[in-house]
C-alpha cells in the first residue's frame, strides 16, 4: 500500500502543462439515489460470503448503514440493490461509502466527477477540489488522442502538453509527482488498493493495465468486473503515480480477492500480514470481523467515512 511509485510509469515523462478547462464545482451531489434509503437489508451477525472481489474480499457480513457526507448511497443502504446476494462492501463493485451503483466502479452520485476533463478525488461525493485539494487533468494523459480520447471519450479533453489545469498553477508534469499533502490526507484513505485517486485503476489486477472507473458510453457507467479487458467499456488511462495506492501481495485490491496461502487473517498467525498499514483494522477476508460504526471496508482495511 505505497503510494508515488514513479519508477513504475516511466511511459509519462517531461510533459508540460496548459489549455484551460472546465473546473468543477464542490456539491454535494444532493439526494441519495435508488440506494438512499437505509431500510430492509440483511443486518445481524457476521457470516464469510465467498467469491467477491472489489471492497471488502470474503468478510463479515455490515451491520450498519455507512453515509457519505451525511448521504445514505447504494454501496452503504444494507441493501443487495443488484440481486448479486452482496451487499455493500461485500460487493466488488461496491469500492467505498459514496458509491451510489452496485452494478458498476462508475460512482453515480449526481455532481460526482463531472467536469470533462479536469479531475479531483474520484472517491468522494463532488466534483472540485475544495475538500480534498486533488488535481489532475485528463488532457495531461498521452493516452487521450483520437480517436476515441480515452479515458474521458471527449474531444476537449485530447492530449495537450500545454495544458492548464482549472485552480492550480501547477504543471501537468508537477502534478504527476505529486500532489499535495491535503490530498494525500482525504483521498488516500477512500482509494483503493490498485488506484490512483483519479480512479485509474489496474484492472485485470496484476495485468499491467488500467481502466478508469469513471468510463461511461453514451452517459452510463460502463466498466465493471465482467469487463474489464474491454476498452471500449473500461477506458484506458495513465495512472499517476503522486496519489496512486499499489496493490502488495497480501493487500485485497480492486479485481482481487484471493490471496497467496503464506498470507494470513489475523497477525497472530503464521505467515505475511500485510493487508493494511499499521494502525488499520483489516477486514474483507474470512474470520475478520465487520468494520466499525463510522468506518467502510475498502479493499481490506476499514476507512472512516467522509463527515
């Protein structure tokens, strides 16, 4: 769980930045959406559900809604709003609190990450950078060139070395190696293992290849694990590596759920325990417990929820 791992994306050097683009607006993203509210569900003792990948692995069963900025979503209602038998941060399409669709990564919040090209924390509940001081520019990316300007599929996002990025003076080069303190303290924390904060994730985990979690066609959601070696479904992207968050080998990331044998449960055991970093509760995997009140399992390890 290392974050600025420069030496693994040597394709993106030396880019300058430029072009203004359309900044976003910090909100809140309103009411909730088909998951809003917290009813029915299946609470009640923890019980290890097999065979899910994404937030939470293999582990406990949550016992309480989980809010995004006081906004109950699909990913935090108790809810299996997919009829997949996951509820939650069960599901591997579930990848934190505001996550408002359990069927797809795209987040489906109203307001969330919704500037073409300009990017914030892609994990949070808006579109801006006033809570989490994240910037990146989808026009910083070589990959955004016709015909298809993955990963934002929109002309005005193409690839230009001499862009400008909405609200900070910083160049796209700047910006690829780091961001700020700030950012690293909000959004660090809702990113999963496997993702930068823009949501470039590597997906199939371990292929060397990533998607963003925010492709859409035609305005929908498009990439979800089923699809993930798609293009045209899950859209390339240029992780950066200021804010990108690695899977280790005995971490749950997004695209992973089962771990090598020498990785265990509990530290008392035998064997790697290196799921989350010190200080973290663990969770998503057999015989660990559901997270706490206030906290969401994100790829194996409890996050406290945005206030």
């Amino acid at each position: 769980m290392k974050l600025g791992i420069c030496s693994l994306f040597v394709l993106f050097v030396a880019v300058a930045c430029g072009d203004d683009v359309e900044m976003g607006k910090d909100s809140s993203g309103g009411a909730a959406g088909a998951g809003a509210t917290a009813s029915g569900g299946t609470a009640g003792a923890d019980a290890a559900v097999g065979g899910n990948a994404g937030s939470g692995g293999t582990g406990a069963l949550p016992t309480t809604t989980a809010a995004c900025q006081g906004h109950i979503y699909e990913c935090g209602d108790l809810v299996d709003n997919d009829n997949d038998g996951l509820i939650d941060s069960q599901d591997p399409d579930c990848l934190g609190p505001c996550d408002d669709t359990e069927g797809s990564y795209f987040g489906g919040i109203p307001g969330q990450n919704n500037s073409p090209c300009r990017q914030d924390c892609y994990f949070d509940q808006d579109t801006g950078a006033g809570n989490d001081d994240c910037y990146w520019n989808h026009q910083c990316d070589p990959l955004s060139v016709a015909p298809d300007y993955p990963p934002s599929s929109d002309d005005k996002c193409a690839y230009d070395q001499n862009a400008n990025t909405s609200g900070t003076s910083k160049s796209c080069d700047e910006l690829f190696q780091a961001q700020s303190s700030a950012c690293d303290d909000y959004c660090t924390p809702l990113t999963p293992n496997g993702c930068d904060c823009f949501g470039c994730c590597e997906l199939p985990a371990g292929s060397g290849k990533f998607a963003w979690l925010g492709s859409t066609v035609n305005g929908v959601g498009s990439c979800d694990r089923d699809h993930v070696d798609d293009p045209a479904l899950c859209k390339p992207c240029t992780p950066v590596p200021s804010c990108f968050n690695d899977c280790g080998k005995c971490e749950l990331c997004v695209g992973k759920d089962t771990l090598p044998s020498d990785c265990t449960n509990q530290p008392e055991d035998a064997g790697t325990t290196d799921q989350c970093p010190s200080g973290v509760t663990p969770c998503g995997r057999p015989g660990q417990a559901a997270c706490p009140v206030d906290q969401y399992c994100i790829t194996g390890c409890c996050r406290v929820v945005p206030k």
